[in-house]
C-alpha cells in the first residue's frame, strides 16, 4: 500500500531532509518499507531507502536503516 503523507528521511552524504513516499509490506510478523524521494538530490539524482525486520528472533539481518540508495 502507498501512504499519501510525506515521509522525511535523512540524506547519508549530504544530511539534507527530503520528503519521500512509502510502500510498506507486512507479512508473518516482519515489515518490508522502500521509501522513495520525491526530489532529486543537488546532483540530480533521485533517493530511496529500504527498511526490513522482524519483531522476532527467528529471522537475521534486519536491515532497520538502508544507506541512502542514489539513481545511476
């Protein structure tokens, strides 16, 4: 599902705020969220982020925090 209200992520290299959308899976106690910036960073590129865990033991790796991911 996509939420209409804006996210504010951090950019890892730059620290500027953008405003993102989010999809967001839930399934079998564990989240999948990619949130996608609206605007382009000041070299033009775009950003996202990807989230995943679990509220359990039973799975590894949650990835809580992505690094900023950037459009070749």
């Amino acid at each position: 599902m996509f939420f209409l209200a804006d996210e504010v992520d951090e950019d890892d290299e730059s620290g500027e705020a953008y405003g993102a959308a989010e999809y967001s899976r839930a399934a079998n106690g564990c989240w999948f969220n990619i949130r996608i910036g609206h605007d382009p960073d000041q070299e033009g590129h775009l950003r996202a982020e990807v989230r995943l865990g679990c509220g359990d033991k039973k799975h590894e790796a949650p990835v809580d925090d992505s690094p900023t991911l950037r459009e070749r």
